[in-house]
C-alpha cells in the first residue's frame, strides 16, 4: 500500500510542477497525443465492456446450452490429448504429464495421451508418471491408451504433424477432440469432461482456455507474465463474444478431432509459409498456434474461449535479464502474429466477422499510434521544451494505473506497483519489436532451438534482404516522425 501511495504522489507532483506557459507552447502536442490516445482508449473500452458482457452474461448462457445439449445426446466422446516435449526439464515434465494422466483418467469417455518425444529418457518418464497415476484410478486402466512418438529434433510442427497422422490412424469419432499440449504446461483435471460439450455445436473448430503461470525467474519477469495473462483473459473474453478468438494458445488448445486430422490441417501445421513480395517464400518455423487458427478461420469455423478453465504455464526466464528475455519472447510472439494477419486480413470480414476483421486490422495500426505519443513528445521536447516531459510521464502513470486497475477487476484481485511500469513497457516496448519484425518477417528462432542453424558465412541475396528490411524500417519510422511533427505542429 505504501508504495501505491508514493507512486499517485510521486505522478501529482510532476503533474503540478509544470509552468503553466509551457502546457500553451506544447498544446499542439498535447492534442496530438491526446487525440491518439482517446481512440486507444476508446477501443479499449469497448474490449472491456465486450469482456464483462460475455464473463457475466454470454458465457454462462453458453456453456449452460452446451451442457444440456451434450447430455441429451447421450454420448461420452474419446480425447486424444498431443503433448509435445522437447528439451525440458525433468520434475516439469513429471508435473505435465502428471496433470496431463489425471485428466485422462476422469475422462468419462476415455482417452489416449500421444506424446512426441526425442529424447528416451522422456519415454520411460511418461511410463512411470502413468503408472503412478493409475495406482488413483482402480478400473479405470482399460479406458487410458498410451502412444509415443519418438522422432528427431526437427522441430515442433514436425513433431505436431507426425503425432496428428497418429491419431488419425486411430480413427477418432466426428464428436472426438484433440487436446495440444506443450510439454511445459499443466491442465485442469476437468478439462475433457468440461471442454466437449461445446463441440456438440458443428460451427465450433476450436476452444481455448484460460492461462495462469508459474514463472521460474526475477520478480519483473514473474510480474511481467502474471500482467499479461490478465491482459489475455480481458482480450480473450471479448473476442469470445463474437465467436473468433485471434489465437488459439499453444500452450494448451482443444480441437475437433475430424478437423485436427484433416490433411489439409495436418499439412499446414507442417510446412505453412507465406510469399512475401520482397522476402521471398517465408517458410514458418515457429507460430503454429497461429496456423491452427488461420486455417479454421479461413474455413468459416468459429473458436470461443473457456474462462472457467485454466491452465498452468510453467515459464522460464531464456536469459539473465529480464529486458532480454521479453524482447526474446515479444520477438518470437509478435513474428508469429504478423505472419499471418496480413493473409487473415485478405479473408472477406463477413466470413470471418466484422468484429474479429476490424480487431486484426487494429493489431497491425496499433504498432504506429503506440509509437506516435512517445515520438511526438521526444520531438516536442527538444524542439519546444522539455517542461513536456513531465506532463506526459504524469499522464502515463495516471492512465497505466487506471488501466492495471479494471484489468485486474477482472481477476478480483489487487496488483503490485510494478504493474503500471511493465504495462506501459509491454506497449511500446512491444510496438519496437513489433515494428523491427514487421519488415524482417523472415526472422524466427525458438526459445530452446534457433531458426538460424550454425554460424556460416550470409549468402550475397540475405545480405540484401536485411539491407532492403533496414531500408525500409528507417523509411517508415522517417515518415512516422515526419507525420507526428506535421499534426503537432512542432517544426
């Protein structure tokens, strides 16, 4: 409480130490930024009243239909859950699979955990933690299968795509569904029995759940984290409320079984890629919760989002320090969400809906009106007075504040005074990244494996494109500060 007490002082202060000419010399800035702004949040209004909509209204009318109807079929269908594990530590794996066993077994129609694994030592992990798990479920020995798939380190979306013709070899049901884990993330022992009812809809592809961590790592990066699945769940909750979610989560997604074990699926989960007009064929190492959704989306399916499901990411700082591990992470999620969104953007908004449309459209605008308010305020610091500074940074602890608030309402919990700082560094922090990626699309790199390979001198033609991609960044952002300095009328 102290701290929150230091920090609304510490923002008055700076607000009430400004000359009162220097507001009149930076107006057009200020209107500028403030013009900005009011459409950023006004959007973000409408997300958050679209969230509390669907938390208090949509969803519990939803997910009471899709119970009765579920139980008037009669049915108990099959889960196949997908666990995907690739270089991870062993007492996380032993946890993983621990949840991932218990689920299976509380299944009331059964189910088959196939597991893609490198490493053999993973393999007898797997059968000692289903072992041990069985010693709960007397009985229930016949209605859990196991299956591992032991392939080469070649890459998540090969590991998907083997362990999806597996399943496929098994013959699910048309109501069956397919359950994506990463092999660092725990799930709810509910979540088949929870999940399929929804599927009893034939427009649904997909359903997402939502996220908590445990974060091994420094104080920032835990807090880092535990903010922005917050942030998730608001986002989540309102484009839930149309029916399409932007992304269905690696970490833990559910799919129909019949459109998981589609060849088509199947395919694009394996080799998706984009043809980029200077780039080339860009062929997607990573993203490929972002295929799974491009191709239900395309196809006119819609994916909801399951807030009274959660699952447990067990995150790991990548490297010592916490601006370089989120710039490695926000570099890896951001790569994956700019991939697809200008193919998703090319799909017809009445397929995909006008909502869901205007809101990929709005992840691409948001990088420049994020960066437009800290580069008009640099501008009209060094060019009018630098009196401004201290406006703004009062402005941006009073609205980051406000905005931590209600977001963690939604949690019904407090938060600590970090969280307005983190908050206005994931935003332009992030739109940085985001802008960097934008023109260097073909850059992509695992967290535990890199897209790069071994050091070995740049062919002539990739030289040339990291060149064109500087080029053009510069571009941009020239052109972005020459805009902001027009509008505020700073020079």
């Amino acid at each position: 409480m102290l701290a929150h007490v230091i920090y609304l002082l510490s923002m008055t202060i700076l607000a009430l130490s400004v000359p009162h000419p220097t507001v009149s010399a930076v107006s057009g800035t200020l209107i500028t930024v403030g013009l900005i702004g009011a459409w950023r949040y006004a959007w973000a209004g409408v997300n958050l009243a679209r969230a509390a909509y669907f938390l208090n209204f949509a969803y519990p009318r939803r997910r009471r239909q899709a119970a009765e109807a579920y139980t008037a079929r009669g049915l108990k269908d099959h889960a196949y859950f997908l666990v995907t594990t690739y270089k991870i530590a062993p007492e996380i794996s032993t946890r993983v699979y621990r949840s991932i066993f218990e689920a299976a077994f509380r299944a009331k129609g059964g189910a088959t955990i196939v597991a893609s694994i490198v490493d053999e030592a993973d393999a007898r992990l797997i059968r000692r933690v289903m072992a041990s798990v069985a010693l709960n479920h007397p009985g229930r020995e016949a209605a859990v299968g196991l299956k591992i798939d032991k392939i080469e380190g070649t890459g998540k979306r090969d590991a998907l795509a083997t362990s999806l013709r597996s399943i496929a070899r098994l013959n699910p049901g048309r109501n069956d569904i397919v359950i994506f884990v990463d092999g660092d993330s725990c799930v709810p022992h509910d979540v088949v029995d929870r999940s399929i009812p929804f599927f009893t809809d034939p427009t649904i592809g997909a359903v997402t759940t939502d996220e908590l961590s445990d974060t091994q790592g420094g104080r920032l990066f835990r807090d880092w984290f535990d903010l922005r699945f917050s942030q998730r769940h608001v986002m989540m909750s309102s484009m839930s409320l149309g029916g399409r979610v932007l992304t269905l989560t690696g970490r833990m997604s559910i799919f129909r079984a019949s459109l998981a074990t589609d060849p088509g699926f199947v395919d694009l989960v394996r080799n998706d890629f984009i043809d980029h007009w200077r780039l080339g064929r860009v062929h997607f190492l990573t993203g490929d919760d972002k295929s799974t959704w491009f191709w239900l989306l395309q196809r006119g399916y819609k994916m909801l989002y399951l807030p009274d499901l959660c699952t447990l990411s067990i995150e790991t700082q990548p490297k010592d320090g916490f601006f370089e591990s989120a710039s490695t992470l926000m570099t890896r999620w951001f790569g994956n969400m700019l991939r697809t969104n200008a193919r998703a953007l090319a799909l017809p908004a009445s397929r995909i809906g006008y909502f869901t449309w205007w809101s990929i459209l709005d992840q691409a605008l948001s990088i420049w009106t994020t960066l437009a308010g800290p580069a008009s305020i640099l501008l009209a610091a060094f060019f009018v007075s630098p009196w401004i500074l201290p406006i703004y940074v009062a402005w941006v602890m009073f609205t980051r504040y406000l905005f931590c608030t209600v977001i963690m309402a939604f949690r019904g919990k407090s938060f600590p005074i970090t969280y307005p700082f983190l908050l206005y560094f994931s935003q332009v922090g992030g739109a940085i990244v985001k802008s960097f990626i934008l023109f260097r699309l073909d850059r992509q790199r695992w967290t535990r494996q890199s897209g790069s390979g071994s050091a070995r001198a740049i062919p002539l033609g990739q030289r040339w494109r990291a060149m064109s991609s500087t080029y053009m960044h510069c571009l941009a952002l020239g052109w972005l500060i020459l805009g902001v300095a027009y509008v505020g009328n700073i020079i």
